[in-house]
C-alpha cells in the first residue's frame, strides 16, 4: 500500500496584497469598452511574477483572483530566515514597481508564521494576521511589516558591523506612524548602482494622473500619500548621477 502523503504547514513568509481602487477601475474600464485592456496589463505583471518565482522552485507559490495577489515563500528547516526574506524583497519591490508603472497601486502586508499554500488550498494563521494588517493598518498603497518580521529583521540587522552596510537598510523604511514598509522605488536601482530614470519619471506622471482624475476624488490622501513617498525617494537620489529636480512632483 502506497504511503499517503497529507498536506502539512510549513513556516513561511505570507504576502497578501489588493489594488487601489480596483473596483472603480472595473466599473470605469465596463463603461469606456476597455475591460480587456485592463485585464491584460494586470494580465502581464503577474505572468512576469509568477514566471521569475519558477527558477526558485514549486514551493514559492503567487496567486492571484481579482485584485488580490498572495505570495508564499517557505522558510527552510534550519534556516534563520534571512535568505528567504531576501527573496521576499525582490519580488515585493519589483511587483509593487511594476503594477505602479501600469497604474496599479498595491496596499498589503507581509507575515511569518504556519502556511500550506498549493494550486487548491490556502491555509494557515499567516494568512489571517497578513489580511488584518493590509484591511486595517495598510491604509495607504504600501506593503507594511508584521511585528514578527520586524523583530526578525532586527536580529538580522546584528550580522552586519555596520548597518548602513545592510541591503535592509534600502529596501525598508519607516513611516510617520512607525509602520515600517517595503521601498519598492528602491527597485529602479540596478545591482550596478545606477538609477532608471525612466522608470521614477513615469512613476511621477503615473500620480500626478491619478490626482486629476476625478474618479479618484475619494481616496485621494492616499494618493497625497504616494506624491510624498515619491517626493522623499526623489530627495535621497540627489546624489546618484543624472537627477533633476525635476523628477519630483511639484
């Protein structure tokens, strides 16, 4: 008789995320013939996601269904969880940068804990404390660090002499109301230390479009949001090669 193998939780990193504005978007895209169109562009980004989390293997799992998209990436055995928290980053920065530049912005958060995540099956207490933290103190388009994974990062941060030489110290900052969440703009800095100018550009056009947009008038702080997160990254790029002022919102 073959042995049955059940499923079982494993530690891991849980991500849960929606869009801003989403179900407008859908509303808006039915009643201008462009529903398609939209469903592409999202389409796209997550197809790019999924196919990069490939070369890690069947365990990193994304999902998506509407405007929610969920990331799974396991915590090896005897692993203190950095490596993995690694990967984490790169995927959260690079798809929260890629779903800006095609007007989607992401609000989510990210959790340590038990999860089972396969093509059929969500589940785990990961999941509850992610979906709580992104419903209830996400509030503006950022991806916001469990107290968990905070507490685990501080003792990451002790392998380092100095912290400034950290690549947490980039990829995470913390807001005025002490929530520490992922710097996805930090992702148009490639591994040569050169910026994509380009790319914040377009993010700046992206925000400032969204903010005439009337059908955008409802949730408009946290687009006021957006313009100062933009604005403060612009501020620490002053010194990279080729920044203008003008990259900023005015």
């Amino acid at each position: 008789m073959s042995k049955v193998n059940y499923p079982t939780v494993q530690l891991a990193y849980y991500v849960f995320t929606d869009i801003l504005g989403f179900s407008k978007m859908v509303e808006n895209a039915k009643h201008t013939n462009t529903t398609n169109d939209l469903l592409r562009r999202l389409h796209a980004v997550i197809v790019k996601r999924r196919e990069a989390l490939e070369y890690f293997g069947e365990y990193c799992q994304i999902k998506a269904f509407s405007d929610n998209v969920v990331l799974g990436i396991p915590i090896g055995k005897y692993s203190d969880a950095e490596g993995e928290f690694g990967l984490a980053v790169i995927q959260i920065l690079e798809y929260q940068l890629e779903m800006a530049l095609e007007g989607f912005f992401v609000r989510g958060a990210i959790s340590i804990g038990d999860l089972f995540m396969d093509d059929k099956m969500i589940f785990g207490d990961s999941i509850v404390e992610a979906y709580n933290l992104e419903s209830k103190e996400a509030k503006y388009p950022r991806v916001i660090l469990s107290n968990g994974v905070v507490s685990l990062i501080s003792k990451h941060l002790k392998y380092y002499g100095d912290i400034g030489d950290s690549p947490q110290r980039n990829h995470i900052i913390k807001d005025d109301d002490n929530y520490s969440f992922f710097n996805y703009l930090n992702a148009i800095i490639d591994d040569d230390g050169f910026a994509n100018w380009t790319k914040l550009c377009k993010h700046r056009d992206v925000i400032i479009q969204k903010m005439k947009d009337p059908i955008n008038m409802t949730c408009i702080d946290k687009y006021r949001w957006l313009k100062k997160y933009h604005n403060e990254f612009c501020s620490k790029m002053q010194y990279y090669e080729g920044y203008d002022d003008k990259f900023k919102i005015n």
